[in-house]
C-alpha cells in the first residue's frame, strides 16, 4: 500500500527535500521514455496517489493537478526513441530519472536540489543519497506521486504523435504493443519514432511484402 513511511523516515532525521522519481514509457514500441522527479512537502498524504498504472486517465489528470499544484519542486527527464535505441531502454530509462532529478524546480523556477531520492526500482549516477525501492510506485507516496506525474506528461506526448502519424491508434494504445498498433505496423510501416530494438519480432513475423516496409531500419 502507498505510504509515507519512506520519507516520515528521512524527515525524522531532517531532510525536508525527499525526491520520488518514477518513469512512464519503458515498454511502448514507440516514443520517448518520459520520467518525473517529485519533492512533497513534509508530512503531506494526498488521497487517493497511487501506482499510475492503476489509475484510471480522469483520475490520473485531477491528481497530475493537485501535485502540481503542492509539490515543492518537480522535474522531468525524457530520452527519445533514437537514444533508447543506442543505449537500450534500463540505461535510457535511468537517464531520463537523472535528468528529472536535475531538472528540479519550484513553482517560481528556482532549481531544487534533493537531500535524498526515492527511486522506482533503479538508482541514478548521481552524487545524491538514494534508494531503490522495488516496486515502489505502488508502496512509496513521493514515487507513485511522480509516477503519475510522468504518465500524464507521456500520454500527452502521445496526443502530440497521433497528430503527427495519424492511422497507427497512437492516442488508443500509447504505443505498446496491441493488435491495432501492430497491424498499423505491417501495413504503413514503421515511423521515425518507433524504436528499431523493439521491432526485431515484428519484422520476422511480416511477409515479403511488409518486409519492404522495415527495410530502412534494418
């Protein structure tokens, strides 16, 4: 269950800026992976934070507004397809959390640096005392926080490529890897957004036909 336990530990010991860090994005076939680095106030629970994977959209986007509007600082981090591509998607996923980290800002702009992270599964090369929480968008108050911090934020990018590639359901499945998206796929081809180390099966799966249309990312 969600809880305070983590960070009422850390503050108990003084530290007022507790950052969660969570990403969204790690299993699409397309897109970047976005992630969000979140600072609460001491001794704020906002109800009803939660894993954001099992929030529904309308829930996530009222309290996407709510931590917004609380949160002492929140950064985010992205790493497009290109880069997941060269560096796979653990290592990009782990960039874009320090990137998040290092982005931290208050509401006037001012950068924030944390005293400790809270860090969904992973750690961050950064010079920050930290820990890996397994699990932790679903057990850890600041990460679910910044979990659906950065979900919102990557299903609005995901608005942003249905624009740009209409036909493939972008704003449906988000990118991950549904009958619809994959028929998309055999019968347009990939864009220049999907990510080339994910198709490897979908391109054994074509026929010589739909070959042709991986042949410039092969």
């Amino acid at each position: 269950m969600v809880s305070l336990d983590y960070e009422q530990r850390l503050w108990a010991n003084g530290l007022q800026y507790v950052a969660g860090c969570d990403e969204a994005g790690r299993g699409p076939l397309l897109g970047s992976v976005v992630a969000a680095a979140v600072i609460m106030p001491v001794g704020l629970c906002i109800e009803g934070v939660n894993d954001s994977k099992k929030l529904t959209p309308k829930k996530r986007e009222k309290l996407y507004s709510i931590i917004m509007e609380h949160a002492l600082a929140v950064g985010i981090g992205e790493v497009d397809s290109r880069l997941i591509d060269l560096i796979n998607i653990r290592q990009a996923s782990r960039l874009a959390m320090k990137m998040a980290v290092d982005d931290l800002k208050d509401r006037d702009g001012r950068p924030v640096t944390p005293q400790h992270l809270l860090i969904d599964g992973e750690t961050v090369d950064l010079d920050i005392p930290q820990d890996k929480i397994i699990h932790g968008d679903a057990l850890c108050h600041s990460i679910a926080a910044a979990s659906i911090v950065a979900k919102v934020i990557r299903d609005r990018r995901c608005l942003e490529w249905e624009e740009r590639f209409p036909g493939y359901g972008i704003a449906n499945h988000k990118g991950y890897s549904t009958r619809e998206h994959i028929e998309a796929l055999l019968k347009y081809g990939p864009t220049n957004i999907h990510r080339v180390s994910f198709l490897k099966k979908i391109m054994a799966r074509a026929t010589v036909e739909q070959q042709e249309l991986f042949k410039h990312i092969k």
